[in-house]
C-alpha cells in the first residue's frame, strides 16, 4: 500500500514537471508584466530596468523556467509582479478556497448517491422521475447562472424576508468579526450559497451513475440470493447491494475533483470569494498580467490537491473492493 | 457497442440461404458451398459482385420458404427505428433544430440587428422587442439570434473537429499501441490532474490577446475536448481488436488502414456518435463559462455566455436580459442531451428493438 501511494505520487510528479512546462512557456508567452510600466511616461527606463531584473525577465525563458522549478520544488513560489512573494498570499486563499470545496464535496457525495439509491429502489416512481429531472436540468445549467439565481433572487429574497442579511453573496466572511462562535457563524452564512452552488452542479451526474450502477447490482443474482435466504430488505440494500453498487461511482467522483476545483473558479469571481482560483484568474488577466507565478503556483497547489485526492480515492476503493490489491 | 457487422451477417437467418440460392443463378460451380461469395476471397469472373437483383431475389425465395417474412435490417435502419420511438429525443431534436432555425434564419426576417442601437434604453419585453433591449439600446432579440448562432456554430465546429481528431489519435492509439498509445496517455494525464477549465483559461488568455473571434474559441476547445474522444475510441478499439473477426482479416492480409477504416470504425460508431453530440452540449457549456469570465467571444460577437455576463450586472433591475439569454442556454444543453441519449439507446446493440 505504502509503496502503491509512493508510486502514484511519483508518477503524477512526471507529469506536473512536463505539464508545468508547457503550461509556464504558454502563461509566458501571454504578454508582457512590464507592459504598464512602459506605457507610463511618468516611469523612468531605470525603474523599469529594476523591475525586470526582479521578475528575471532579463534571462532567457528556459532559464526563467528552471529558476522558477528549482524554488517551487524548495517550497519557494517566487513573487508576483507586485514584489510580494507568492507563498504566504495562496495558501490562506488555499484554504479559502478549501471551505468551499470541502464541504460541497461531501456534501454532493452524499446527495448524490442518496438520491441515486432512492430512485433505484424505487425505479420509475414519482420520486425517481421527480429527481431525474432535477439531475437533467442541473446537469444542462452553467455552474454561473445556478450562482447568479442563488445570489440575486434566492438570497435577496430570504434576506429581505428575514430584514436582516441571513444569507451573504459576496465574500467569504465579515472581517472583523470575533468570538470562536460568531466567526463561525458568519463563515456558515457566507458558506451557503456557494457551496450549493457547487453541490447543485455537481451531484446531478453522480446520482445518474450511482442509479445506473445500483440498478445493476439490484437485478444481480446474488442480491436475490441474499433475500431468498431470508435477510431483511434493508440488509440486502445497504450491505450487500451498495456496497458493490458504491465502486464504480467512486472512480467517477475521483475523476470529476477536478472539475470541482474548476466550478470554484467561477463560484469564486460570482461571490467575489478570495479564493485561490480568484487569484488565479487574476493573474491571467490582469490588471497586470501575465503573472506568470501566480497562475503557476495555483496550477501546482491545484494538481497536488487533486492528486491526493485521487489516492484517497483508491483508498476507498480498496476498501470497498477486497479484490483490488496494490501490487 | 455495436455487435460486429459480419457476425451478424452470418448469423442472420436470411443470409445464410443467401449464397446458395444464389448461385445457381448468377455464380459459378467453383464458387458453391464456398461460404459468403466475398468479393476478396473469389478471384474474378463476373459471378464474383454479388447482383442486387439476385441477392433481392434470393431473400424473397427464402422467405417464402421459410413461410415467413423476415426482412434484415441495417445498423442504421435498426438505430432509426429505436431512435423515432424515443419521445424525449424527438422532443430534443424537434427544440434544436427550431432554436436553430430561429438563429440561422430569424435575422432574415427580424427588422433589427444584432449590433444595431435603437433608441429605447433598458425598456422590457413588448411588441417592437420581444426580449426587450438592454440599456445600450440593443434589441435583445436579434442579440439572441446572434448569440445562438455563435454558440451553437463554435459548438458544432469543436464536436467535428475534436471528432475527427479524436478518432483519428484513439485509432492509432487503439491499434497501433506504441508511441500513439503513450503519447495519448500522458497528454491524458495531464487533463486529468489540472482541471479542463483553468487549461482553457490559459490557452484562451494566449489566444484571446491575438483573435479573439468564435473560430480561436473552438480551435482551443477542440484541443481539450478531443481527448475524451480518443480515449473513449481507444479504449473501443482494444477490445476489438481481439476479436476473431479481425484476426480473420488479418488472415486474408487486410492492410492495418483496411482494418481500421472498414471493420473498426463502423463498430465503434456508436459511442463516437453519442460522444460526439454530448461534446455539443459540453462545448456550449464550456464556451459559455469562458465568455463569461471575458475570455471566450469578444465584443463586438456575442454569444449566450457574454449574454449571461452582461445580463449580470443588470439582473435585479433589468432581469429579463439575464433570463431570456440563460433559459436558451439550458434548453439547448437540455435539447442535445435527450438527443444524445436517445442516440445512446439507438445505436445500443443489446436494446431489443422496439420497431
């Protein structure tokens, strides 16, 4: 096992250095940082000298690659076109980021895979068709337009209702505010809508999946088996049946982290969240831009996360599927 | 997946009369009880192409003496008549194929342009403009038509492309193995560990800068999307060349391009269709997302997602010009979806047929 996860990480290392490489020329090659600076008349040559020596813009783009690997493996994700050092500004965005994404994971793991049981065992009834349609419907709509609905009309409505702002849109919490309790409470306010944003876009495949493969397993042989020796329905349902039922969703929701770290991008600039995929696209478009450091420490903290992920994916079904071995 | 064409042939009652009945009319001594009279095996003589007349002939006469009417179908008459009994993706077909017409033909008959500036700021919905103007003075009408077209044209051109190249690569990779196997596979990799959307961020940042026109969008969506395709037809094609009906061809020396082009493909057209039409839906979806974040159409072209993004800023005020642009967007995905699940069920070899 130990090994197996050694393995992966050192196969998903290959390509993050091949990836990065491409992705760093590409990010490069977008445009010039300095490019402000050298439409200012007020900015003397001098200070644009300096300002280009700091961002190693003087060396050739190979050597600024290798710079920039060579501290990224060291920890060091260089400075943005700020001056500031990239580091200590995206890892608190990081877990920024992370209230939202956690929890909307879990949360539409469960979602997902309840709702797909539900309308398994209870195929074709009202219920099953009820939340079909809610899954195709989800399933068509853009994760911005979900995040706009909740924002502009769900929000202002609970909160005019309340008199009070129950639900907040922008921002990820109220600074300022203290108390373990009440920085708690603001953050929960804050959280609601864009993790059901995110929990909306996401659960609907997964409960197609985790129908289709309950389906399967309900018309297998050896779950009528299991009923005709006489074990209770729930028994066969929730020990026999889901487990097996429970395998191939989970590669599923593996591959699909990824898009979840992409939803947040957009569910960030919608609630205007500080987030690390804000921050991101920040440095692709400006106001300065290309910040080649920014986007390249997002896209590094982005890969690692989903590869970790994808192990504790494997995990899983390890642990669901006595068959599987990591050899 | 499709059964394999020639087993079925075969298999199917009416063929195997087929070659006797048949050559006492048409075929040559040499060539009875040779099996299907397959134009590569037999070596000249007329009797080599199988007439139409003859085989039609020859069907008929089985049938009557089999007492019964059994007439084969092919793949595609078979996928025909699921397809017409699928209620939810004539319902798809019948909505897209209006929204296209309203998008490719509305601008002939609406007396207003999309770039065009009237005089009536921010109004609402009425009889001058259905979908009322924004606070420009566009009619939000004809910006719908314009949008659509834009949207579902990039989408149309990065499922063909992405297709076809997909195609193309997963073939390779399916057969072939070897460098077009482990290139696919690591460029795959990659996908997998960074997500689509922030690649396309990128790339659209560094295209977007030089053209920004509906083309340089699809040309940089196709070069994501491509990837599923061929993995999807790769992953086909691996158990299909292990089949004995390719290790026949192999036997009678078809070339690998023969294999690929004549026996491979049309065996796998069934998910490439499908995938295909859900990379429509996809591609709508993803365009919208990227003209939403300002780096996919640019102004002055729109498209739904752009739509969207101006229709934010006035969507309390002003709600229709956010509605009316979000409601086309999740009817057309919606649309394509049925289309490409009816597809699904279609060209799904193991459904019984229904017709």
């Amino acid at each position: 096992m130990g090994a197996y996860i050694l393995r992966r990480l050192g196969a998903g290392f290959v390509v993050l250095v091949v990836g990065t490489f491409a992705l760093y020329i590409l990010v490069s090659l977008s445009g010039n940082p300095l490019a402000n600076l050298m439409a200012n008349p007020h900015i003397s040559p001098a200070t644009i000298r300096a300002a280009r020596i700091e961002l190693h813009l003087n060396e050739p783009l190979l050597q600024r690659y290798w710079t920039w690997l060579t501290g990224m493996l060291h920890g060091n994700f260089g400075i943005s076109t700020t001056g500031q050092a990239v580091g200590p500004q995206i890892w608190p965005r990081m877990w920024v980021t992370m209230q939202m994404v956690i929890p909307a994971t879990i949360i539409a793991i469960v979602i997902g895979i309840g709702l797909g049981v539900m309308s398994a065992v209870r195929q074709y009834s009202v219920r099953d068709h009820v939340s079909t349609w809610f899954a195709y419907a989800f399933y068509a709509t853009p994760v911005f337009v979900i995040g706009i609905l909740l924002k502009d009309f769900l929000a202002v409505k609970v909160d005019n209702a309340a008199g009070h702002p129950v639900l907040y849109t922008v921002g990820q919490n109220n600074p300022g505010t203290t108390g373990a309790w009440n920085i708690f409470v603001d953050a929960l306010a804050h959280d609601v809508l864009p993790v059901l944003t995110l929990v909306l876009i996401t659960y609907a495949a997964w409960s197609r999946y985790q129908r289709a493969s309950m389906l399967d397993v309900l018309n297998a042989d050896y779950v009528r088996l299991a009923r005709a020796k006489g074990l209770s329905r729930r028994r066969v349902l929730y020990v026999h049946a889901l487990r097996n039922a429970l395998i191939p969703v989970t590669t599923v929701i593996a591959l699909d982290f990824a898009a979840i770290l992409g939803g947040a991008v957009i569910t960030e600039i919608v609630f205007g969240w500080e987030g690390m995929g804000r921050f991101f696209y920040q440095g692709l478009v400006g106001p300065v831009t290309p910040d080649v450091n920014v986007v390249m420490a997002y896209l590094v903290i982005t890969a690692a996360l989903v590869i970790i992920f994808n192990i504790i994916a494997d995990i899983a079904y390890g642990l669901l599927d006595p068959r599987i071995r990591y050899a | 997946m499709p059964e394999p064409r020639e087993a079925a042939r075969i298999d199917s009652p009416t063929s195997a009369a087929r070659p006797v009945l048949a050559t006492p009319l048409v075929g040559t001594p040499a060539q009875q009880g040779s099996g299907p009279p397959d134009p590569l095996l037999s070596l000249g003589g007329p009797a080599a192409i199988p007439q139409p007349d003859a085989l039609a002939n020859a069907d008929a006469m089985a049938a009557a003496q089999a007492g019964l009417t059994i007439k084969a179908r092919s793949q595609f008459q078979m996928a025909y008549a699921r397809f017409i009994h699928h209620k939810m993706a004539l319902i798809g077909l019948g909505t897209f194929v209006a929204i296209l017409l309203f998008s490719t033909i509305g601008p002939l008959f609406w007396h207003y342009n999309y770039a065009q500036i009237t005089n009536q700021f921010g109004t609402g919905p009425s009889l001058a403009h259905p979908f009322g103007t924004d606070t420009i003075g566009h009619d939000n009408f004809a910006q719908m038509m314009a949008a659509t077209s834009t949207s579902i044209e990039t989408a149309l051109v990065v499922a063909g492309i992405a297709t076809a190249l997909g195609t193309l690569v997963g073939a390779a990779a399916g057969y072939y193995g070897k460098w077009a196997d482990a290139l696919l596979m690591r460029f795959t990799d990659l996908i997998l560990i960074v997500p689509g959307l922030v690649i396309l961020l990128v790339l659209a940042n560094t295209v977007s800068k030089a053209a920004g026109n509906w083309l340089w969008i699809a040309l940089i969506l196709a070069a994501l999307f491509w990837t599923y395709l061929a993995r999807l037809v790769r992953g086909v094609f691996l158990s299909l060349r292990e089949r004995e009906f390719i290790e026949a061809e192999h036997a009678i020396g078809a070339s690998g391009a023969r294999i690929i082009l004549r026996h491979l493909i049309p065996n796998a057209i069934g998910p490439i269709v499908v995938n295909a039409t859900l990379t429509i839906a996809q591609a709508i979806l993803v365009e919208a997302a990227l003209s939403f974040l300002g780096l996919g159409i640019q102004p002055p072209q729109v498209s739904l997602g752009y739509l969207i993004a101006q229709g934010e800023g006035a969507a309390t005020v002003l709600p229709y010009l956010f509605y009316f642009p979000a409601a086309f967007l999740i009817v057309i995905v919606l649309a394509v979806n049925f289309i490409g699940d009816g597809l699904r069920d279609a060209l799904d070899p193991q459904q019984r047929v229904r017709a």
